[in-house]
C-alpha cells in the first residue's frame, strides 16, 4: 500500500497529490454521506499511524520523478482523518523543505480545539475543515461523531484556528437533501460560520458513494438557497470530471486499488484509466483487478463505483457485484 497518490484533478486545487497518513476509515467522524463507507470502529486516538519516515521517503521519491508542472498542490487527505496522525506537523515541516508547492489539508476539524493540533497545521497554505451543522443535534445526524469531538468543541477549535492561523482557511459544507439544506439549518450554519470568518465556504455535494444509500444531493433550489443565505464568501464546488494520472510502478491493478481506497471511482473513470495504461482488452484487465480481492463494485445513484474491498457500506443495494464484466459484457477480448 503507498501512501503518496495522485495527482487527482480537483477544481480548487488543480492536480493534487494526496499524501494519505491514515489506514482506511481511521476516523473520530462517521458521516452518513462518507464515500469511503462507514467508519467501524470509531477511532479517536492520535498516533503515528504509519512511520512518518517511511512517508517522507516515498513522496520525495516521487517529486523526484515528477515531470514537470504535473502537480499544483501537496494536499493531506485520504482514507481518514489525517490530523489523527501525530506526525502531522513534522511531515508538513518537511513538505514545506522538500518543495516550493503550496501544502493544503482536507480534515474534518475535529480536533482543532486542542492547541498541539493546530500548532500542527499551521504552516499549510490552505486548510479545508468540515462545517456542515450549525447545531449540535445536525452535527450528531450527519457525522455520527466519537463522543470526545463534541459540536461545541468543533466550533471553538475553528474559531481558534482562525485566529492562529494567517493562511486560507476555506470551510467545507456538505450539502444533503433533507438534512441540512433547509432554511433553519442553513440559517444555523450562517451564525457559526459569521464567527469563524472563513476566507471562503465551499458547498459541495455527494457525487461520490455515500456511506449511507438514502444520501441524496439537494435540488438546485436548495443550492441557490444556500449561497444567499451564506453569503458572498459561499460558492458551490462542483466535482472536476477530469483526467486521473497514474503512478503505476509495476502493477496497474494495484495501482488503480490504491487509488479507489481514497477516491472511489465510476466505472467510466476505471475504464478511461485502463484504456489509457494498458493495451490489453478492458474486460481481461478488470477482471483481472476484481480478482485482486483489493476491489469491489457498489451502485450509488443508479452509477457503479469502484472502491476498497474492506471499505464497509452497509446495506449496499441487492445488485452489488464483485465481478461485474464477463468477455461477452464488453464484446469479447
Ligand atoms: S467524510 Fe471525512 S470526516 Fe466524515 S467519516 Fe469520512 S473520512 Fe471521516
């Protein structure tokens, strides 16, 4: 398993390359509309998950090997809450040494009420925290959090980030059909978001698997509703339907697993990816990644997805496959 991939094209950050400290689902959050599955167990405890050595010499390796302008950002994110690796801070101190690229994290925010943690984050040119509820009882329904990251400590810890920290800070608000996406709810978040004074608000919606399968984007009147209520700061991030690279050092399959553990993929990605690193037949090469036992197919949405095979998604629809192409599927080899 590498913890360096990427880059993935992402419309605020260009091609980001993800550095992922954290095994899969390690996580004090367990949101309902997670596109990683649910987060069994619960895991609250901060620790140097994987060596931090072991992850500064893989992503040195590759920037090394980087062509050129290949990649816009460094960005902590992946397969959990990457601030529950306690090696954070030294690793973005060692980013910031290894490159001139601007660092950004993607986290939940959980823990910013605990100083040691935002001192952590400091040096990041953007941090992109979780702000979905504007109260406590939504924060409870939608992130199903550990009883230690309690919604009044959230907020707080983001208020206090602002504070300590001089790079941009962008709020992310997941926006859910029926759960926060309602005059009051957004009215709720508006008075916690005039307190934290984020740089910006990015509304983004559940394009990718949801954990849960009644998670369901808003409607386009709830999305206006939501940028006029939250004002000028607030835009809504539409998903970048843009071309993957892949690092394949040896193995394509292993590759493509690594890369759906931490961003699930359509099928129609899977297969633009294949076709574009390997002549042999699509059929025989996904078959092929299927066997690996690293990968399974879901349906959200009425779209098959690809992701982790030990990533849990309860109640997955009765037309989950684990072997989704035959020969004949995609007119013989
Ligand atoms: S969306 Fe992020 S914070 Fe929520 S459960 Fe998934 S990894 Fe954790």
């Amino acid at each position: 398993m590498t913890t360096i991939y990427g880059p993935v094209p992402s419309r605020r950050l260009g091609l980001s390359l993800g550095i992922d400290p954290i095994p899969l689902k390690t996580c004090n959050w367990n949101c309902v509309y997670c596109q990683l599955g649910r987060s069994t167990p619960l895991v609250n405890e901060r620790r140097e998950w994987i060596p931090t050595a072991a992850i500064m010499a893989e992503l040195a390796a590759v920037l090394a090997n980087a062509p050129p302008d290949s990649i816009d950002w460094i960005t902590f994110v992946g397969s959990g809450e990457p601030t529950l690796h306690s090696g954070l801070g030294e690793m973005m101190r060692q980013v910031k040494q290894m490159t001139a690229l601007p660092v950004g994290l993607i986290t939940n925010g959980a823990l910013f009420y605990r100083p040691e943690v935002r001192r952590d984050v400091l040096a990041a040119d953007a941090i992109m925290p979780t702000l979905s509820a504007g109260s406590a009882e939504l924060h409870h329904l939608l992130h199903r959090h550990h009883p230690d990251v309690s919604f009044a400590c959230h907020v707080a810890g983001l208020i206090a980030l602002r504070r300590e920290f001089t790079g941009q800070l962008w709020l992310e608000l997941m926006l859910i059909a029926g759960m926060n996406d309602t005059v009051a709810a957004l009215t709720d978040i508006a008075r916690i978001v005039a307190q934290i004074k984020p740089d910006e608000i990015h509304i983004t919606l559940p394009t990718r698997p949801p954990a849960e399968t009644w998670v369901a984007p808003p409607e386009e009147e709830a999305l206006m509703q939501a940028t006029a209520i939250l004002g000028e700061v607030a835009r809504v991030v539409h998903p970048l339907v843009g071309t993957f690279q892949l690092a394949v050092n040896g193995d394509l399959c292993a590759a493509i697993a690594d890369l759906v553990q931490r961003h699930p993929l359509s099928e129609a990605q899977v297969d633009a990816l294949l076709a574009a690193h390997s002549a042999e037949s699509l059929a025989v090469v996904k078959q092929r990644c299927l066997d690996s036992g690293r990968i399974r197919c879901i349906e959200r949405f009425r779209i098959t997805f690809w992701i982790a095979a030990a990533a849990h998604y309860p109640n997955t629809l009765h037309s989950e496959r684990t072997r989704p192409v035959t020969l004949e599927m995609q007119g013989g080899a």
